[in-house]
C-alpha cells in the first residue's frame, strides 16, 4: 500500500513542479524594447507577459538618465499587458524595473534599459 503511494506520488509531483513553472509571468517583450535606442523621449514603457497578471501589486519604475523617476505612478494592467505613462525624461539610459504577480500568485521581478539618443 505504501509502495504504490509512493509510485504515484513522485511523478505528481513532477508533473506540479513542471506546470508551476510554466505559469510564472515571465517579460515576454517591451516596448521601447530592452537594450534598444531610440530617438525621443518615449510618453509610455509597456510589457507582455507570458502569463495573465493580477493589476494589485503589480508595478514599474522607471528612471531616467540623471537616475530621476519619470514614471507617473500606478501602472495599467490588461491581459499579459502592464504600461505606465512616462512624463519628459531627457536622453540617456532608462532603467526600468518590473514586479508582476500573475493570476497564479507567483511573483517574478526583473530589470532592465533602454538607450533616449537625440
Ligand atoms: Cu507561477
């Protein structure tokens, strides 16, 4: 009886850990795309998922080249979609830092740049 528990067992739990994986809400792309230049100040950062994600805790920031907090606060949450609007930067490196949690509760964080060239 314990034996055949314990076969069972362990590819359930296989197959959770696999599955769990998976429905992290990991950045599938952003726009101004990461690493990316572009010519002018953009007016909004916007992020896609690979899951669903919960609007409530979900946030980012974003700082410009003089390291000052351009976002306007509260981000939009639809779908896979996270964008805050972003008010006059100047040029230099942004930083953007993202925190999602995803309608499976799981939290997942990243950061990442883009270049405002004149
Ligand atoms: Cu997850």
């Amino acid at each position: 009886m314990r034996r055949i528990f314990r076969i069972a067992l362990v590819p359930l739990l296989l197959w959770l850990a696999a599955g769990q994986a998976q429905a992290h809400a990991m950045l599938d792309h952003a726009e101004p795309r990461v690493g990316n230049k572009v010519a002018s100040p953009p007016r909004e950062v916007t992020l896609w998922f690979t899951q669903k994600l919960e609007s409530a805790f979900s946030t980012i920031t974003v700082t410009n080249g003089a390291g000052e907090r351009v976002d306007t606060g509260k981000p939009r949450v639809s779908g896979n979609r996270m964008s805050v609007p972003l008010r006059p930067g100047g040029s230099g490196t942004y930083h953007v830092t993202w925190r999602a949690l995803s309608v499976d509760a799981h939290t997942t964080d990243g950061s990442f740049t883009f270049q405002v060239g004149e």
